[in-house]
C-alpha cells in the first residue's frame, strides 16, 4: 500500500538525536533553543516557542491572549478535532461558521455575518485554520477582525512555510501554532511551536508551558508541563532545514497530479492561485458524483492508500452535542466532509508510486464518470 504520508528521516536526524543523548541533556535544553531560534528564522516572527504538541500550542496561543472563561472563540468545523477542543481546554466555548467551498478553509464572509450578530461581544477571537497547508485570505479575515475587535489565532498545524502573498503562515495573527507530529510536513516525532511577534504573550507562553512559574519554583498563574524535549528539537533542527525541499517535493508531487486528473469528470482538483504558496500537507481532491466511498474503496484494493480528511465535521461530532448550545446547520463542511479525498503526495513518493496512484485511477475511471 503507498501510504498518504511517511516520516522522512535520515541519517542526519538518528545523528542528531544520538548526540542529544550522549550529552546527558535529554530533556529542555540547548537544542530547544536552538530550533527555537531556527523556526522563529523560517516562520518570521519575533518568538517561536517550543511545546510538547500543536494541541497544547493551541491552548497556549490562547492563553497568552487572555482568552478563557465567558469567551466565545469562532472556528471552522472542516478541521482536526483539536482546534475545536483546545478552545475548550482553554475554558471558552467553540462556536462554528461555514467554510468556503473552494479552498475548504473557513469563509470570511461567515466570519463577518457572525460577528455582526454577535452583539454582545462574546466572540473574543477567530482561529482560522490554514488546512491542507494552504493559507486563508489573510486580507480579508486580518480587516474583518480588525473592525470588530477581535484577535486571530492561527492553527498553522499543516502550514509550515506556507505563504499567503509572500509572508509565511503563523506570522498574521495574535498567536500562530503549529504541529510537529509524524505526519506534517516536518516533524519531530510529537511536538508543537507557538508563534507571536508580542514580548508580553511569548513571556505569559513561556510561563505557562512550565507549571506558570515565573522563575524557579515561583508560580504566578495556573500551567501545565508543556515543554519539548532536546531529543525532539533535535529531530527538528534537521527536519527545518529540509522543508523548503519537502515542500517543493509535495508542491511539483501534486501539480502533476491535478494534470493528470483533470480529465476525469466528477474530479475536482485544488485551486491554485499566485496569491497562495500551497504546500499540500494533504492534497485533496472533490468525488462530486456520490461515489466517494466507493472510489476509496478503488483506490485502496489497487494499493493506493486514500484517506477522508475530515469525515465528520466537528459540529456533528458526538461529544459536541454536548458542548454546543444548538447544532448549527453549515451545508458548505458537510458537502466537504461527504466528498473530499486526499491522496498521497509526500515528498518520499518515488517515480513508480506516482505512476501505481494514476493506473489506478485508470483503473476505476468507470466511477469518475
Ligand atoms: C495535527 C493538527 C493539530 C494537532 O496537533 P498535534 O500535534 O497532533 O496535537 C491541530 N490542528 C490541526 C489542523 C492539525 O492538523
């Protein structure tokens, strides 16, 4: 089976980790620091802080902006469950608008509507998602937010050097996050960076990820043992310096792709636009004939492993019918949720595999009709 994603390591990283080891230094120490400093570098924000994972880095993004209890947080519900559930770590209550059709990433238009009718200004922040590792038009969300007050987190999980007009995911907003675990388009096996370019949140993020101690054994606020270890940002230091090229590995994987699968009828292929470097963390595709599922099925008995990124949206998810006051009809995330397919696009996909992904598509064409 060709997986949709595989971890790229090399002998650089086994090096890496082992020097880690051997210096006696296995937890927080130089080497957080180091990839630290070398992530602020790629992302170009002023503090990047090193965390356990892009779940707790989402916390802590809101956190640091003063977000919690008796605050409404806006969101996407075409999303990983944790968006959604770190806003209720936080303390605050998710609330969901409707995603645009195109890019599957949150609609600035349904921002505005809900903020507009929001009128008791309980929605404290938007945290947009740039899914699939392709921006949200940063123009519009960064003017919106603006006339209503609101901040914007970024969830720059699948984001790392995407470009939304030249400038780098998880540099727009009042915190940006992202994830390091093995499937991203870095890694550093589990792991999470908190963006910000504000001395006041990086320090109340640097506290909060260490039991809310603002030196030694001097605790100020509530926090949570957050922290990454050096054998984890050693992996990370090696891995930042191969993105460019993992990117560009995923970009020409999944252009060619779309050429190739744009002949097919009930196909629909990802847009891709000037305005956007899309760094196709997932490369997803629309079924816009029923056949979806039946097509998974094609794809995966002719050794293409396919996977459904997001079933489920997160207003329909079980737990959320607990959480949410009603459930919100958002027709757009349905559709989205019934027919996406992502395929493999990861920059270890050799020549053949790519060649094994199109016959089978050949194969199964009779469903794309
Ligand atoms: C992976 C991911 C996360 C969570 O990151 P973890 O490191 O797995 O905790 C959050 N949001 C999105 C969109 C993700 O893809």
């Amino acid at each position: 089976m060709i997986p949709i994603s595989k971890p790229n390591i090399d002998q650089n990283e086994k090096d890496a980790v082992m020097a880690v080891l051997n210096s006696g230094i296995i937890a927080s120490g130089p080497k957080v620091k180091e990839f630290e400093g070398a992530f602020a570098a790629m992302a170009g924000v002023k503090h990047a802080i090193a965390v356990s994972n892009g779940t707790c880095s989402l916390h802590t993004c809101l956190v640091m902006n003063n977000i919690g209890k008796d605050d409404r947080v806006l969101t996407t519900p075409f999303t990983f469950i944790a968006t959604g559930n770190s806003i209720i770590h936080a303390g605050a209550e998710p609330v969901f608008c409707d995603i645009e059709e195109d890019s599957f990433n949150i609609n600035p238009d349904k921002i505005e509507e809900t903020l507009k009718k929001d009128i008791f200004r309980k929605i404290k922040a938007v945290m947009i998602v740039h899914l699939f590792g392709r921006c949200c038009d940063m123009d519009r969300i960064t003017a919106i937010t603006k006339k209503y007050g609101v901040k914007i987190i970024e969830d720059a999980a699948q984001a790392h050097g995407a470009m939304f007009k030249g400038r780098k995911a998880g540099s727009f907003g009042d915190g940006g996050s992202f994830s390091m675990y093995a499937t991203k388009n870095i890694t550093t096996s589990e792991g999470g960076i908190v963006t910000t370019d504000d001395d006041k949140a990086a320090e109340i993020a640097r506290s909060f990820i260490n039991h809310g101690s603002e030196k030694v054994y001097y605790h100020t606020r509530l926090g949570y043992n957050y922290r990454m270890t050096d054998i984890e940002a050693a992996i990370g230091v090696e891995q930042l310096k191969k993105l460019d090229k993992f990117n560009s590995a995923r970009r020409v994987n999944s252009l060619e792709l779309s050429g190739f699968l744009k002949k097919f009828r009930a196909v629909s292929v990802p847009e891709e636009s000037l305005d956007y470097f899309h760094i196709y963390h997932q490369y997803t595709i629309r079924v816009t004939n029923g056949n979806r599922d039946e097509v998974i099925k094609g794809l995966s008995e002719n050794g293409v492993g396919a996977k459904v990124f997001y079933p489920l949206p997160l207003h329909r998810q079980p737990y959320y019918a607990q959480v949410l006051k009603s459930i919100p009809s958002l027709p757009v995330s349905e559709k989205a949720a019934a027919e996406v397919i992502s395929l493999p696009v990861h920059p270890g996909l050799t020549g053949r595999e790519k060649e094994a992904v199109k016959a089978a598509f050949e194969k199964i064409s009779g469903k794309l009709q």
